[in-house]
C-alpha cells in the first residue's frame, strides 16, 4: 500500500474507477480495506455499475420481487436491497473513520448532508430521515447508502440517482421500504450531465469530512487494477 507522509493524511484520494461490475468492485475494495495500514491515505471510488441489485446484511428475500435478468447479490454492507445502474453515481468511501474521529452516525449524517448540499447546488431541495437512512425529495428517495466499518476503517458507500432507467426498482422494495416512490435529479429539474454532478458530490463529501484538498489517481483499466498512483 501506499505510504505517505503524515502531512498528506488529510488529503482525500479520488479514483474515478469508470463503468465497473459490481462483483470486481466489491472485492477490490474489501482487498483494500484489509491491506491499508496507519497511513494509507483515505480514498474515494467513483464508479457506475452494470445493472445490479445488492442485499445488504438485513436483506429479505421477500423485499426482491421480480429481479428478472439482473443478478442478486448479496453483500456485507448494512441495509436491505436497493438497484445500481448506469447514470446512477456511486461513491465508495474508504476511509479510517478512527483516524477521522468520526463514529458511525457522524459518517452516516455527513454522507447524507454532503448528497443534500450536491442536490441543493442544483436547485433541489432535499432531506435525511432518521427513521430510514438516505436522501428524499419530497417524499421519494433520490440517494442510497449502506456502510461496513471493519477495524476502524469503512467501505461502501452511497448512490445518486442521476439520469437512469428507474424501472427496475420497480422490481423490489427499495432499501426494505414497500411503496416508497424513486427519483432522481433530472426529474426534479436538475442537469442530466452525471460528470456534473459526480464533480460537485466529490467536494461535498470532501468539505463535510474536512479534507484539505483532493488528488485523483489513475486507474490501469487494460488490467483491472484500482491501484496505481
């Protein structure tokens, strides 16, 4: 892994990972956060995924009603079934949340601010709810999340839904919810560009954790690999 100087601890790393499979991604960030040590730098993956509906540890089979052709995966973040695909902004954060001083709530609470600060800038007014975790506008969900913190370090993260096919989250209980409305920022007036608003997100989520800056990493894409500097 890499090892930086102490001063660069508090500088988020970016890798913008492209249109990725869900499986890959979910191994390789699990690779990640057993690798990293003290002073592996805190990373943010940006990714969209191919159609993909993931159960959380809480996951009911009776909350995926007609997945169809998209596969069902089952995974070791918190929460029940929700639906990835294209022209949806996934971010992964992978921080040391020890480090960060932050606990559970404190990185729940500044995901969802940073989604509704994102969504804000673009003139969409948005809210959490304590009672079921994510991002609503005006009753219909917009953004996702579901964590895993595995010795003080995090994994997973959230989803935005931007310009996407929303059909199939017509096929489950979204987030374990039984007749919870889906949106997203295009049908609220808000731009259909998804880089636009991957940009503004990545501040966000810098701003509301205190990064000091951001650097982005390249990806070697003919490889596979997630990791090169």
């Amino acid at each position: 892994m890499t090892r930086p100087a102490a001063g660069r601890l508090r500088e988020l790393v970016l890798r913008d990972l492209g249109r990725t499979d869900y499986a890959t991604t979910y191994a390789a960030m699990s690779s990640f956060t057993d690798a990293r040590d003290a002073r592996t730098r805190d990373e943010l993956w940006l990714t969209e995924h191919e159609p993909v509906f993931t159960q959380g540890q809480a996951g009911r089979d009776e909350h995926v009603l007609a997945p169809g052709a998209i596969p069902v995966i089952r995974t070791d973040r918190g929460g029940q079934v929700t639906y990835h695909g294209p022209g949806q902004v996934v971010a992964y954060v992978l921080f040391d949340v020890r480090r960060l001083e932050l606990g559970v709530r404190d990185l729940v609470t500044g995901i969802e601010a940073a989604m509704i600060a994102t969504l804000a800038a673009f003139g969409i007014e948005a809210e959490a709810r304590p009672d079921a975790r994510g991002v609503y506008v005006g009753g219909a969900k917009i953004g996702a999340l579901g964590l895993r913190i595995r010795r003080g370090r995090s994994y997973h993260g959230l989803a935005l839904n931007v310009a996407m096919d929303l059909e199939p989250f017509g096929r489950i209980d979204p987030c374990g919810l039984r007749g919870i409305t889906v949106t997203q920022v295009t049908d609220r007036g808000g731009p259909a560009d998804i880089d636009l608003v991957r940009e503004r997100l990545v501040g966000d989520l810098a701003r509301a954790f205190g990064f000091d800056g951001v650097s982005r990493a390249c990806r070697t894409s003919d490889s596979g690999g997630f990791w090169a500097a």
